[in-house]
C-alpha cells in the first residue's frame, strides 16, 4: 500500500520496504480463538498503528475475497449436483411411470380424486422418503463443501517461511 510504504523508516534505506516490514510487524494467533493480534513496531507510534491497521486492513480484504471465491465454487458445485439429480429423479420417475403402466394400465402420476380410501398412498412411508431426500441433500452438500475446499487448497498453498515459523515458536511459550 502507497500510505504505507510511504512511512517514515521504510523508504531511502539500503532494505527493500517489505523487508522492514516483515521485521516490524509481527501477527500472532489467540491461542484456540480465531482472533489475531497484530502488533506494528516503529520509531513513530503513528506509524507503528498505521503500519498494524494496515495489515489487519489487507488481510479482511484476502479473506473477503477467499470467502466471496469459495461460496461461488460451492453455489457452482450445487448446482451441478441439482442439475444432476434432477436428471436423476426425471429418469427414475420415468422407469416408476413405465413399470406401474406395464403392470396396472395406470399412470402413477396422473390426478385421481375418485380414487378408493385403500388406494390412496401411504403417508408414513412419503415422511421417511422425505427425511432420506433431506439426508441425501445435505450429503451432496458436505461433498460439494469438501470438494471446494479441497480444490482451494490444491491452488492456493499456504507459504510458511523459516522466519514466520521461528517468530511463532519464540513467541510459543509451551514450545520453548
């Protein structure tokens, strides 16, 4: 960032920007939170707060847009998963059709309000094919999450360097 490369300490020197900022900035995770404490050092307290801001700044805006990557793969996923079952459900419903016209003359399908109190379907049964439809839902659901996260992670390796694992270990009490 302009702003912040611009900061007194990281320009004119014999070190390239980045270089100083590695050494100035140090990003340390809450033990078991999710949270993050992200420290900015300088000779200005000004700039040691623009220089941590910014680097809390930066790193909403790549999870923001990992997030906004990684829901538009899974809605891309479900939908080939719906497509498929559609196409799944249209061809067995057609063999239903088929079997039941070969074996009763009858569409299963077809509207009958005159039909008998023993023939009408039972429900029982309509409640647990609905519950394993529902299982079978959140299944593809599960699969399409893990396959999307799989297929991120295959493209998007995460760079652990020797400094970055030296700092966390430093500053790792139980590791020491």
């Amino acid at each position: 960032r302009p702003e912040i490369s611009s900061l007194p300490g990281l320009t004119g020197g014999e070190q390239e920007p980045i270089e100083v900022l590695r050494r100035q900035v140090d990003v340390v995770r809450a033990w078991g939170t999710e949270n993050y404490y992200i420290t900015g050092t300088s000779r200005d307290p000004k700039s040691a707060r623009d220089i941590a801001n910014a680097v809390a700044e930066s790193y909403f805006e790549l999870l923001s847009s990992y997030q906004a990557g990684r829901t538009k793969r899974l809605i891309e996923l479900l939908e080939q998963e719906r497509l498929a079952s559609e196409r799944d459900v249209e061809r067995l419903r057609d063999n239903v059709r088929q079997m039941t016209l070969e074996q009763t003359g009858r569409d299963p399908y077809a509207a009958n309000p005159d039909r008998k109190e023993d023939e009408r379907p039972n429900y029982q049964l309509a409640a647990i094919q609905s519950q394993l439809t529902a299982a079978q839902v959140e299944q593809t659901m599960l699969r399409s999450q893990v396959s999307a996260a799989e297929e991120y992670s295959a493209n998007h390796p995460v760079e652990v360097t020797d400094s970055m694992a030296d700092r966390a270990l430093e500053k790792n009490e139980r590791l020491q």
